[in-house]
C-alpha cells in the first residue's frame, strides 16, 4: 500500500509501505477513506522534535476491512471513526473518561494512519461505526471528529465553556477553531476569538466567535479583561502549546476561571508564582476523544455541526508533501487526504 | 499596644505599636484573643521573601470592640474569626467562591495581627460571628478556621477529595494536617499523609490518615502509585510550595485526577511537557476561606472537628520570637500566641 513516511525535517515521501495484517485478536484492519495532517506533524516537520523515517498521521476514518476474533461492536463493513490513541474503553481510567491515558494504550501516530490501510489495536474499544455508510459531504466532518474536532472539544469541556460563560480561544489553527464551535454548542454566551488572520477571524465567526482580540500577548490579555468586565474570561482554550500561549491563556482567566490546554506543549516552563497568583484552575493535555466520539459523530450524522468545514484544502494522499508545505506556510489550517 | 515586627529576616520583636483606629465605615477594630504564626511567615523569616520592619500576622481571632457606621454583620461584642484576605464578598469574584480575589480585597498580612488589636477592612465581608462567646478550649480551634483550616480545607476540595477518593497529602505542615481532615470530613475512602516525622505521622492519623508514606520525590509518588494500583491518587493535596513537592504532587496523581496546591510557590518553575502528560487538573492559590467560614465555624461550635489539635505550642504574644525559632527548627508544627 502507498503511505506517507517523514525521512527527516521537511522531508515527506509518500512510498510503498507493506500492507497491515491482524496482530492481536482485538485488532481491525481499516482500509482509509480520508486521512488528514495535524498541527502536531508540524513539530517535526520544522525540526522541533526528533523525526527519522517515521509513518506519519493519526487521524483516520474509513472501511473495517478484518476485524480479528475478539472484536465484537465493529464489522466488517462498517464506516468507523477512531481517536488518535487506541485505548480498550474499559479500563479504570478509560471508564473515568480519560481513554488518552488507558493503561493499554496504543498512540496511532506510532503506526501511522496517512495510509491506504491502518491496523487499529483494540478495535471496540477506539472505533466508533456510523449508522451506516456516510453521505460523501460528511466525510470531513467525521475526520475531523477523530482529532481536531475531539480535542477542542475537550479543551472546551476542560475550559467548563457553557451557558452565561465568556469563552476566550487562544490559537486560531483548528483545534483552536474546533474549540470556538465546542464552546457554542456547549451553550456559551460569548466566544471570544484571539486571531490576527483575516480568514481565520472569518472562519471563527462561522463557527460561533462573537467577538474577536487581534492582540497577543499582554495586550491580547488586556484586550479580554477590557471585554470582561476588567475580571479576565470564565473560560479560555489553549490551543497552541508555545510559552507565550500558555502565559497569555493563564492571564486571560478570571480567578476560579477555567483554562483547557491541548496545544502540545513545547518548551513551556509555567512560574509557580503565576499560577499560585492566577487562582485558576488548569486542566489538559492529550485529548480523551474517545470519551466524546459517540455524542460527535451524531451531531455530525444529524447535521447539527459542520467541523468538516475547518479543511480548506484537499489533495490526494500521493501529494501529501504539499500539503505539508500548505500547512507550514500557513497557506491552508488543515489539509485533508483523500485516499 | 503590643505587636510583633520582623525587622529583618530572623529578627523578630514584640514592640509598642500605635492602636488601630477606624478609616473606612466598614472597617471594625477587633481586640484578639489568639493569634498565631504561619508557615508563610517562615519564608520572610528564612530570607527567602524581602522584609524590613513589617508587622507580622494574618491569623485573628477576637471581639469586636469598634465598629464603622457602614458595618451591619457584625455588632461590638461579637467574637469573630476572619480570613487572611479582606473581602467584601458581594462582587462577582467573591460571589463565584473566590474572596482571596475580591475586586477591593486587603490582604491581613500588612496590617499584621500578630497584636493586641487589628484593624479588619470590610468588616462584614470578611468576618464571621460566633453564635456567642465560645468555651475556652474552642478558641484554639476557631483560630485554626482563620487560614491553616481553611486552606487545608479549599485544597481538599480544590482536590475533589469526596467518597470513594484515595487522597494523598504532600506536606506534614499545619496546612497538610488540615489537609487531612478536610479530606476525612469530605468523605474519602482513603488518605495517604507523606511525612518523615513520628509525631507528625501520629498527628495526622489522629486527623484521619489511613496511609502513610515516609518517601519524598520520585520514591514518594512510586509508593503511592503502589498503594493504588498502579494508576495515582484521585486527588492530591500540595502543601508546601517548592518546586519538589510540586512535582512530587502532579507525579502522584492518576491522570484525570485533581491536585490542589496551597503552599505558597517558592522557585517553582513547572515543565509544561510533564503538565501535558499527567492529563490532570490544577487549581490552586490563596484560600478564599471565606467561602468556607460559616460552615467550618459550625463544624467547630458543635465540635464535630477539633482543629486547634494542629496547635502544639502556645506563648503569650510577648515570646513571639521564640515562636518563630520554635517553627523555624520545626520543634513545634504551629505556635498560637495568646494576647
């Protein structure tokens, strides 16, 4: 089968990669309809973390293809979506929610699914199967439910975003943007957008931002207290992992506000004496999809939302590299692969 | 009157202060029957804060003896206990729970109650009456309800420590101890007190520690890893503020699980890759404990808890200095003075 494979920074192949097969009886074999390229496969794209010959990709939907003999809720045949950790759903952790951290958990990034075919351990209990086959219009919007869509999901749960809230969303990329639509449908009053991209500004719109902060920084977080009242937002969602966006989410926050972070975080090191100053309360990390994949993909299958809108640029999995290079360069938020 | 200066860091003195007097209508001037010595005035003690002739304390209990035209909770002749924060507990961060941030908050630490009399800013926002003049031996225990009570207790619930939680306690302090109780009075299955000291240890049990675990730093979170299967704490309790017990707190919980952190930040510099891994909550800061007063203070008056047990070295106001080398060499947990 054809696959992507980043040989170093900035070198993305697509090339013959050999065909999964059935390890463990729990496991699936999917073949791909879309896949698609995260903001996190930027970091080793721009060499911020390290890369040799790695299979790329971890978001996926598509066709079970086999499905080993212990496999029980997903068929052969079945249009399933799946989160970027495969976790068994049963385990105590999975059961509080936190399928990230499942004690058997498996991270698909480490088998990569920018491929035709994906093996996904423990199929029940990281596969989610749609009604039935999708309408082609709803393709994007499931894949989006398996990363972007689940993770700002998560950032706006973990940000307590609901009604009579303000929602501040740092990051205008599209988990940040995924987030704005999360705090919407979670009932918030109002949704403050921090972006400096005119596309990105209007796009947050669609999703649901009411309001939009052009600033970072200091000024940004000035610009949200002047809009709060001078108390800082109930609810702010970090979306990008850098120091700056970290410290501008913490200062955003009210005291006994809530910060959802789930930017990978990268060279961060948060002063004790701020977040013992700040009186937040701070929650994140890589997001539990699992938990949200069954609410998401009915909203999806009833239309309620419309994630899928975050792709603005489609090609075909051969061209992977491009679409790469669209997301480096900022020319695209997110890239879908059509295999 | 008398009151307690710290001229310089180890060099503490009982000296004549000049009397408060009402500035505000809402202020009261409070004569104290007990005040005591915080771990926190150890860090000024030790050097590790800047200080140059401060009067000391934000510990009070006492009777109201003047009371501002504006005051209309609390009468002259009242025995009160108040927070270490001022607040006036009407605007909307003191009604969201969070009195340690009220929008017009005085912090007790710069006037200093460390004295035979105080001046309370916001007197009805910050101070709660007795039900009468108490017992005696209730005094000790109302004392406690000023700020190690409190915070002990808004760590606890900072932690969500509740029934069917496992709690560990990081810090053997007046604070942890308080810690311990709050988390036995919010129901916990279990609780694990991290201490090194026998009568520490001893104290804690008759708190309600069910566990104890005498490691520190990695050793320490291994243990209670052990002691719960493998996953952490539910909740996590961080009562001393360096950079260790920190790490050692977010180490020892389970992912999803809450860590409430009240020691006050020293040096502390957290890595913002091992916040995203843990995939746990944080809240922390300075105690609203005014949230919490009126029902500690009934807790206390139908001695339902005992408090005041956490104090285990009592001196007239004018041994304060002895006081602080007593807490200083951690020959005593927590000294009350007596005026």
């Amino acid at each position: 089968m054809r696959g992507v494979v980043m040989y170093a920074p900035g070198d993305v192949r697509v090339e013959d990669r050999e065909d999964p097969t059935l390890v463990e009886p729990t496991d699936a074999i999917v073949r791909l309809t879309a896949t698609c390229i995260c903001g996190s496969d930027l970091w080793p794209y721009r060499g911020a973390e390290p890369v040799d010959h790695q299979p790329m990709g971890h978001e996926y939907v598509g066709v079970v293809e086999q499905a080993g003999d212990g496999v029980r809720d997903v068929a052969v045949g079945d249009f399933v979506v799946g989160s970027f950790w495969a976790s068994d759903n049963t385990c105590e952790i999975c059961r509080s929610g936190y399928q990230a951290y499942c004690i058997h958990r498996v991270l698909m990034g480490t088998i990569g699914t920018q491929a035709e075919k994906v093996r996904v351990p423990l199929a029940d209990g990281t596969l989610v199967a749609t009604p039935g086959q999708p309408d082609a219009d709803l393709v994007p919007s499931l894949l989006a439910a398996s990363d972007v869509l689940g993770t700002g999901w998560f950032a706006a749960v973990a940000a307590q975003a609901g009604p009579g809230r303000t929602v501040a969303v740092v990051g205008d990329g599209a988990v940040g943007l995924m987030g704005v639509l999360a705090a919407r449908e979670l009932g918030a009053e109002r949704i403050i957008a921090m972006s400096r991209h005119a596309e990105r500004q209007a796009l947050a719109r669609s999703f649901g931002a009411t309001d939009i902060v052009t600033e970072r920084g200091d000024a940004g977080v000035a610009h949200v207290r002047e809009l709060t009242g001078g108390l800082g937002a109930h609810s702010v969602i970090e979306a990008v992992g850098t120091q700056e966006s970290m410290m501008q989410a913490i200062h955003a926050a009210r005291p006994g506000g809530h910060v959802g972070f789930v930017g990978v975080a990268h060279g961060v090191s948060l002063p004790g004496e701020d977040l013992f100053g700040a009186g937040i309360h701070l929650h994140g990390g890589p997001a539990p999809v699992r938990r949200f994949l069954p609410d998401l993909v009915r909203r999806i299958w009833d239309r309620e939302i419309e994630p899928g809108k975050v792709f603005d640029l489609t090609l075909p999995l051969e061209d992977a590299a491009e679409g790469y290079r669209a997301m480096d360069e900022r020319r695209a938020v997110k890239v879908l692969l059509t295999v």
